[in-house]
C-alpha cells in the first residue's frame, strides 16, 4: 500500500507541475493582439518586400505558402494551407487613403485598431471579434486591406505576412 500512495503522489506532482507550466506559458489575448499590432506597425515601416507576382492593376509580393486561387479586377483571393485571405485593391486610391480605415471603424466588437503613417503612406490594423468567437484582421495600406479570419496561435504571423504583402504592392500610375 506504501507503493500505491508513493506512486499517486508522484503522478499528482508531476499533474501540478503541468498545469503550473501550461498555465505559465499561454499569452493572454491581450498581450497577443498588443504584439500583433507592433508587429504590423514594424513591417509597415519596414522597406517594401521585392514584389513576387504581377496582377491585372498592381503587382505584389508574394510569401512563400501563398497561392493565387481566384482573381478578378479588385480583389484576389489567396490561401495558405487552409485558410483563406481576401485581398481588395482599390485602383482609385492611393497609398495615403484611409478609406478602408474609416470603413473598419464601424466594425462591431472591435478589439484593437490602430493606424500608421509616414510621409507618404497611410496603414492600419483591426483586430475584430465574430459572432462565433473567431477572429478577423484586416491589415490595410493605402487603397489596399487584406482580410482573413485567423486563429489566437496564428494571429501574430498573419499579421507580420499581411503587411508584408499589403505593404508591398506597386500601384500602376493611371495619370
């Protein structure tokens, strides 16, 4: 009987310790969507990434996983693996625009939105909660947004690749 109780508080230590370590190591939400939000602000004002692909009005840069599933004349529909990313290009506005900044704002249950700028450009983040509890970002520069519905765990590198590729898009002069 000894054994028994020796081995069961064994098994109940090594319990608590778990917990105590998963408990350590999870991010609460706020400190993820706080570092999403500084991520997108460094990549907005990181240099241009080389663009990868040429469309129809602009050309863009393309990370690697990333593929081109539909595409007409204002938006482009991506995916990674299987998640899907909805690009929208407004040909009429430029890279100060804050058109689709303005539109996020009357986002409903909306838990961070945050806006960029330099000299020449104006960008965005909005982080917004859905009716199922998923959640959906929109990163945004100029006449541009990419939206996606993305996980907690994914948050920060949807935000990092959606600058990224939001940030690099050359628009065609139509003077």
């Amino acid at each position: 009987m000894k054994l028994e109780k020796t081995g069961l508080v064994v098994i109940l230590l090594l319990l608590a310790v778990f917990i105590g370590i998963s408990v350590w190591s999870v991010v609460p939400t706020e400190q993820v969507i706080e570092d999403a939000v500084v991520i997108a602000e460094e990549q907005f004002h990181q240099e241009k990434e080389t663009a990868t692909h040429e469309v129809a009005n602009f050309s863009l840069y393309l990370p690697d996983g990333y593929e081109i599933e539909e595409e007409t004349s204002n938006n482009i529909l991506l995916t990674r693996d299987s998640q899907t990313y909805i690009l929208f290009y407004n040909s009429f506005e430029d890279e100060t625009s804050q058109l689709n900044y303005e539109a996020a704002k009357d986002s409903a249950n909306q838990l961070r939105l945050e806006s960029f700028k330099d000299d020449n450009r104006f960008g965005y983040i909005s982080i917004t909660e859905q009716e199922d509890q998923s959640i959906q970002l929109q990163i945004g520069v100029g006449g541009v947004k990419i939206t996606t519905i993305s996980e907690m765990d994914h948050l920060l590198h949807d935000a990092e690749q959606m600058m990224k590729m939001a940030n690099s898009i050359a628009y065609e002069d139509h003077s």
